[in-house]
C-alpha cells in the first residue's frame, strides 16, 4: 500500500464517520472530503472540481427545475380526486391505487418530490374517511422508492452511478435499462404489501384536528396586560403565556384600536388585550400572577381572530438547514416575520413550551399559524414541507399544465431513443419551460436542491481519488482474491448487501458513489462484464427500507405518520431479505456476466 492509497483511505473513513454521526451535513461533509484531497496533493484543483461539472450533477439540477414545475402547474392536481374515490370502495383498492400512482409518478419524476405531493392529500384522505394515516404513508413512501428504480430519471442515485460509468470508459445507463429488473422489483413488492406488508403497518392514531394531535387548549379568552405587568415590552415568544403555559395567542388588539396578528416577534404593551387559547388550569393559574387580568368585553366573538389566520403542520426536510440547529438558530423569521411557532412534533414527543431551545432534526414536524396569504412562502421553503393541502387557482394550473407535461415526455423520449444525452435533453427541457414562462428564473434557482447538488460534486471526488491512486484496484484486489473462488454471482450479492446496509447508515448517494468505482473494478479483477455490478449498486442503494433514515422518503413520513424505529424493521425487513434474494437472481438474467 502506497502513502498516497493510505491518504485516500483514511480521508474516505473519516467522511464515512463524519456521514454516520451526522454531526455536519451531508453536502457540508462532501465538500470537505473534496477539499482534503485537493489539499493533501492527491487530485488537482480541476480534478476536484470536476464533479460540478459532471454530466450526473447537471442532470439532476435540471430535472429538480422539470419536477418542480410540473407540480406547480397542477399538472397533477386530480391525483386526490382519484385516491378519495378508491377510498370510498375500500381500502385494499385505496392501497392498490396509492402504490399504483406514486409508483408510476416517481419512474417520471422525482421520487422525493412525488412523495412530497402526496403526503398532504393523504394526512387530509384520513382525517375525512376515518382512516390511519400510519397505513396509508409507508405504502407511499415504499411505492416512491419502487417506481425509482424503474427508469434512469426516478431518483438522483441513478443518474449518478449513471455518471461514474461514464467516467469510467463505460456506457452511461440507458433511460429505461433500469425498468426489467426494475419492475420485478416494483411487482414483488406490490405483492409483498398486498398479501402481508399490509397487515404488518400499525394502525395508530393521529388524531383528527391539530388541535387534538398537540393537545392545544379548548377555551378562547381574552387577557389584558395590566400596568406595571412584566410582560410589558417582552416579544411574545419571551412572554410566559408562551415559555411556561404554551397559551396559544390568536390576536392583539392595541390600546389604540389596531388589531394585530400574533407573531413570534411582536412586542406587548401595556394596555394589549391578547385573545388566547389555553386550558381552564392554565388560565387559573395565570390569572394568580401579577401582569394580566381577564377582559370579559359585552360581545367577544373569537371569530375574527380564529378567520385571520390558518392552523397547519411543516415537515422539516431532508437536508434541511433547519436540521440540527435550534428554533432560534434557525431562519424561521426569513420564510416568514409574522408566523407564529406553536409546537414541535419529534419521534412520538410534542413540545409546546420553551421552544426556543429545542434542537430540530430532518423528520420533525413544526405547528405553525399565520395568515393564509402567508402560506405560500411556507410552501416555496427548501427546508420546510407544508403537510397540508393548499388550495390553488385553477386558472394558473391549466395554464402551463400541457406543455409542461409536453415538455418532461420530450426529455424522456429524446434521451431514450438516444436523439441526445439526458444530460442536454434535461437541460433544454429546463431551459425552455423558462423561456415559455411555465417557470420563472428566481423560482428554477429555488427549485434545485442545492445541497444535493453540492453533495453529488463532492462525492464523485471519492472515486476520482481511488481510480488515480490505485485504491480501487488494491480493494477489488483483496475482494476478488478473498470471495472470487465463490463465483461472480456471490460477490455480486455481496455487494448488494454491502450498499443496502451503507446506505441505511448514511446517504444512498453517498453509498453509491463508494461503492460503483470498487464494483467495477471487482468485475474488471474477475473478467466479467461490468454491468450487473454497476446495476447491483444502483438498485441497492435506493431499495432501502428498515430505517427511517435510509431513505429520503422513509424521514419525510416518520413523524406525519406516527411510525416507530420498530415498524420499518417488521414491514421493511423481509421485504429487504425478499429484493436481496430476488436481486441475486434476476439482476444477473437481465445483465449478463
């Protein structure tokens, strides 16, 4: 082993750890293994930077722009009309159609952003048909992986091991060479859910009005702030109605007679008088400090109060900047100055009180008010995802619905008759539906996950660093000469294993981006074709079930659907152990040795 081999080893298990621990970022810890190499004299400025340029990370920006208007323009706006008449007949022809719509949405488009689509509509489907949301999102979230592997757009993962077999001197992989194992996969797990995964998903309740899920008080009073009250010249976060009681404050009415929504941020004075929602205990309580006094006007209608403002959950994302930073580290005020924080949702704990300490992980569902105007700034975060359905103005969804959909069909097609590269096919795609206006530019640049994009360049540099200093042949080296006596077949199972169990502990992009240069070089050490290999790795990585954290979808309804760490383990478990079986099998049928 060479120094420069032990250099490049010893910063990739650093990223490694940095990856599981997730004590900074995904992207963050990418771009650090980027720049280690750079500095450590293994690859050159232009070879460390190349990753932002490599065809994979252009594709996936230019497909987050195609996704993303598609949605925006109601493209697929009947999808919950549909969903609610199967739920209507029964739930089995309600899963067969959930699985069956997200799945063929997550081979055409994003699958995070399918499952993103849906969760509201189905939070909404279950408070009205009386059903368990915790059956309806795992499903979702199971379906959307599925689909994903069926085609070369369904999920960034593809297209990046797509990339790493370019750059290797290989083919790039075919827009729907994906889509025969693909769709056995796709059909055993329908089978799986339909016969015994369904009876394997909790049935847990998540109450019907957000009100019930937080516990929130059932009394509407009026408080007035008394002279000389400590509350006087305090925010309202700041205020013990909020710190100690978690009262929820509705509105504000001055000593002059203007009347305020209730922000985090607003100051109190002397003289307000704060319509509140709160507990009969709390208000007794309150009522013994000095400061307040109840305001028991001739005619109080909370109505007005309660109509200026709307009551809705935000789901942290994946990736967000909001993750691992406290309510007040985080840019809560830059989405919107007024809303106001009511309560946090976390791993089957809700927080009401003292928010301003708590630390938010990705999964984590935020109460939030404001007005209904307001909400489309929620709706336009990178780092929040509204979990409530937002009604939207006809008009402007037929508008760009055609030729959005025109255009996505264009890229599909021209990549998979070979016209062009899906690299150029996605980014004229994205280029004219900002030249028609579907799009505008400020929203294309906000419709790019830019952590991805920094985390996909960052990563393309590990197999950049093996192939140069001949890590990845003293690795495959080792493998072929320990497992190669066993057959191809062996050490292609064992590399599905290998990513499943990697990508269920840190990034699947992360996971597949190691492993793709090592499985091809195994399969040059072993004289076989390369390609089962590189399929192997792509599928594996995203085929991710057991934890809630392997998977992007898998975070994004952990917390909407009440789900448990043990609930993945019992539904995902045997049919992780039924796609390792199947995939040592079919994946070798479809690319042969």
């Amino acid at each position: 082993m060479t120094v420069e081999i032990g250099i490049v080893l010893g910063i990739i298990l650093l990223g490694l750890l940095l990856f599981i621990t997730e004590w900074l970022s995904i992207d963050t810890v990418s771009i650090l293994v980027m720049v280690a190499f750079m500095l450590a004299g293994i690859l050159s400025p232009q070879e460390g930077f190349k990753g932002f340029t490599n065809p994979a990370t252009l594709t996936v920006g230019a497909m987050f722009v195609i996704s993303y208007t598609v949605f925006h323009t109601g493209a697929l706006s009947k999808v919950g009309d549909l969903l609610r008449r199967a739920s209507e007949a029964s739930y089995l022809l309600l899963l067969i159609s959930l699985m069956g719509v997200a799945s063929v949405l997550s081979a055409t488009v994003n699958n995070t952003a399918v499952v993103a689509l849906l969760i509201p509509v189905l939070l909404n489907l279950s408070a009205e048909k009386d059903l368990y949301a915790s059956r309806l999102l795992m499903p979702l979230s199971f379906a959307g992986i599925l689909g994903g592997v069926c085609t070369l757009i369904g999920t960034s993962t593809n297209i990046l091991v797509s990339g790493i077999a370019e750059d290797r001197g290989l083919a790039p992989i075919g827009m729907f060479e994906l889509s025969g194992a693909g769709v056995v996969f796709l059909l055993a797990g329908f089978a799986y859910m339909l016969l015994a995964g369904r009876f394997l998903l909790p049935s847990r309740e998540r109450g019907e009005k957000l009100e019930e899920i937080y516990e929130m008080g059932q009394f509407i009073t009026q408080l007035k702030i008394v002279e000389g009250s400590p509350a006087a010249g305090q925010m309202l976060k700041d205020s013990r109605l909020v710190q100690e009681y978690g009262m929820e404050v509705l509105q504000i009415a001055k000593a002059g007679g203007d009347k305020l929504r209730a922000g985090n941020d607003t100051t109190l004075d002397e003289g307000d008088i704060l319509t509140v929602r709160s507990e009969a205990e709390d208000l007794q309580q309150i009522m013994r400090e000095e400061g307040y006094r109840i305001h028991s006007p001739d005619q109080f209608d909370a109505s007005e109060a309660m109509e200026q403002s709307k009551l809705f959950e935000a789901l942290i994302a994946p990736d967000s900047q909001f993750a691992g930073k406290t309510i007040s580290e985080a840019p809560f005020s830059e989405i919107s100055e007024t809303a106001s924080l009511l309560g946090i949702r976390s791993s089957q704990k809700i927080t009401r009180q003292h928010l301003e300490g708590v630390t938010l992980q990705s999964g984590d569902v935020l109460l939030i008010r404001a007005a209904p105007e307001e909400m489309k700034y929620f709706h336009q975060s990178d780092d929040l995802l509204v979990i409530t359905e937002m009604e939207r103005d006809e008009e402007e969804q037929s508008r760009y619905m055609w030729p959005a959909l025109a255009i996505l069909a264009g890229v599909i097609l021209t990549a998979a008759f070979g016209l062009a590269p899906i690299v150029l096919s996605a980014t004229a795609g994205a280029l004219l539906l900002v030249v028609i206006r579907a799009i505008d530019p400020a929203d294309a640049y906000r419709a790019i996950d830019w952590k991805v994009i920094f985390m996909l360049a960052g990563v393309l540099s590990m197999g950049t660093a093996l192939e140069k200093t001949g890590a990845d042949q003293l690795l495959a080296r080792l493998i072929a000469e320990e497992l190669g006596q066993l057959g191809p077949r062996f050490v292609l199972s064992g590399f599905f294993i290998i990513t499943l169990l990697s990508s269920n502990i840190m990034s699947n992009n992360a996971s597949a981006a190691l492993m793709a240069p090592i499985a091809i070089t195994v399969a040059n050490k072993l004289g076989v074709a390369p390609r089962p290999f590189i399929m192997m790795v792509t599928y594996a990585a995203s085929l991710s079930f057991m934890m809630p954290m392997g998977y992007q979808t898998n975070t994004m309804i952990y917390t909407p659907g009440n789900y448990k760490v043990t609930d993945y383990l019992r539904v995902g478990g045997p049919l992780t152990l039924i796609f390792w079986l199947l995939a040592t099998f079919i994946v070798p049928y479809f690319f042969p040795f």
